[in-house]
C-alpha cells in the first residue's frame, strides 16, 4: 500500500490562494469520494479540514476548500493568513482489507 | 464533547511487546464508528496503523498486519493497540482516533510518545 503523493512544500503571501495536490490511484482516491484533509500544527494533533472530498467540518474557515479530478484530489487555502502555516495531509479511502492510506504530508508557509 | 486519550509505557525494549490503551469518552464506542490507530515517527509523516469497527472487524495496514493486534474493551470504553517484536523504527507518536468510511479520524487523542530503546 503506497502512500499518496504530495508536494513536499508549497508557501504563499498573506492573502494570496494556494493550492495542495494529493494524488493516488484508481483503487483510491480516484475510485471514491471518501478523501479528507488534515492540518497539523507543531506538537499537536492533525485536525479534520476537509472530509468526502470538500465538505467542511463544522467550524472550518470557508476559506479551505477541496475538490478532485481523477486520481488527485486538491486542498485550495484561500486569503493565506499566518496562521495556516502548518503540515497538511490528505487520506483517502481504499479498496481491499486495508481502510485508509495517508498523503506523504506538505509543509506550507506563509512568506 | 468526544474526547479520546491514549495511555502506555513511554520506552520500550526492541523486541517486546508496545501496548497502549484509549479511553474515549462522550461516546459509547459500542454505539458505532471505526476506532483506530496512527502514528507519526519523529519529523515525519502520519501512518495509518489500523481499525476496529464496534462491531469487531478490523482492518490493518498491511506492512504491519503480522505484528499488530487492536481490541475494545467495551465495558470500559476503550480500545488497545498492540504493536509486537518492535524495533527503533517503531519509535514514534502513537494517536487514537474515531472515524467512519467517510469521514476517517474526525476526534483524535492528543498523542502519546513511545521510544524503542534498550
């Protein structure tokens, strides 16, 4: 079970929009709309941004968004304020025994 | 308000047995959802470890299936990981989390540190 791919970084202004990648495959991401996405802030524990895809948890800034074409799935950070800056992660849902499988994780940073 | 809390010897010797326990309250683990297990070696990226359903399926990552073994004890609203013959690269913090198929870890213990070390 392959991890899904992620950029290892991405950064932006204040205010500026940005946009994760987290791409798999067919048995995964691309074959179900159960992705999520995670922010981890360091010494804390990954908080639920975004689940099936891009439905916001109940007290999510709106400016998070998700959306999917294929086998990748994308997390769009609108308006990037400082305190986005933090570790993202995608999951995703996959065929077989095994449930679930991570995103290799992406640092953002606000310049 | 759900909260999950995870228990456990911090060190562990290589080739022993890790176990940790979550306690989960506001929610009767009985009453639904997947329980599970992640964890996150030191400066790297969270590995989903495996799940119970409350019914008892469970469903593990294979690269660690012949070592783990998760359980719940219902009567005390907890669940157990086991992680067996552990080396240093099972070094790591360990989370206990809730999910559902579509909606995987939605309430996550804050973590507890294990080290494998002699």
């Amino acid at each position: 079970q392959s991890a899904l791919t992620q950029p290892a970084s991405v950064s932006g202004s204040p205010g500026q929009s940005i946009t994760i990648s987290c791409t798999g495959t067919s048995s995964d991401v691309g074959g179900y709309n159960y992705v999520s996405w995670y922010q981890q802030h360091p010494g804390k524990a990954p908080k639920l941004m975004i689940y099936e895809v891009s439905n916001r948890p109940s007290g999510v800034s709106n400016r998070f968004s998700g959306s999917k074409s294929g086998n990748t799935a994308s997390l769009t950070i609108s308006g990037l304020q400082a305190e986005d800056e933090a570790d993202f992660y995608c999951s995703s849902y996959t065929s077989g025994t095994t449930l679930y499988v991570f995103g290799t994780g992406t640092k953002v940073t606000v310049l | 308000q759900v909260q999950l809390q995870e228990s456990g010897p911090g060190l562990v010797k290589p080739s022993e047995t890790l176990s940790l326990t979550c306690d989960v309250s506001g929610y009767f683990i009985r009453s639904g959802y997947y329980w599970g297990w992640i964890r996150q070696p030191p400066g790297k990226g969270l590995e989903w470890i495996g799940s119970m359903y409350h019914s008892g399926s469970t469903y593990y990552n294979p690269s660690l299936k012949s070592r783990v073994t998760i359980s719940v004890d219902t009567s005390k609203n907890q669940f157990s990981l086991k992680l067996s013959s552990v080396t240093a690269a099972d070094t790591a913090v360990y989370y206990c989390a809730r999910g559902t198929v579509a909606i995987p870890f939605d309430y996550w213990g804050q973590g507890t540190l294990v080290t494998v070390s002699s």
